[in-house]
C-alpha cells in the first residue's frame, strides 16, 4: 500500500483553503445546512479511519513484541504515548 500522508495532507490544505476564502455567514440557509451536513458525513468518516489507524498503532506496539514493537522503536512506552506524541494530543491525567 502506497503512503497516503500526503494525498492527507493535499486534502487538508484544500479544505483549509476552501473555508478561509469563505464567510460561511454569507451562505444561503440551504447551503448552510447541506455544507452542515457534509462536514459531519466527513467528520465520521474521519473519526472511523482515526479509530482504524489507532488499533493497528496499538497492535504494532503490542507488549509481547518487545523492544520490536513500534512504540518501542519510537522511543514510547506504549501505543498511547507514541499516539499522543503523533497527534500532539494532550494526556489524560
């Protein structure tokens, strides 16, 4: 499987762009609603590949690979750390 950080990263920039040459206040009610209602079709979707690519980290990390396993070879104690670290996602305390 090809790497699709970058085709992420277009998309990211496209949608970045996309909004800030807008002024969602100046959309009609309708487009309003359905730009609402794309948004959150997209944000499940996302939500759903996060999840994904979260459990194979974790498997990747597992315990019983040791020092083999990919938090470990990134220098993290865990799946979480090395999550945390990616993502600049604050822990839990």
């Amino acid at each position: 499987m090809n790497n699709p950080a970058s085709e992420l990263e277009e998309i990211t920039g496209i949608l970045t762009g996309l909004f800030a040459s807008r002024d969602v206040r100046g959309l009609a009610d309708d487009a309003l609603l359905q730009t609402t209602g794309a948004l959150e079709r997209l944000s499940r979707r996302l939500g759903a590949l996060q999840v994904t690519v979260a459990a194979e980290v974790d498997h990747r990390s597992r315990p019983e690979l040791g020092t083999d396993g990919l938090a470990a070879t990134k220098g993290c104690r865990n799946s979480t750390e090395l999550l945390e670290r990616i993502t600049l996602a604050a822990s839990e305390t």
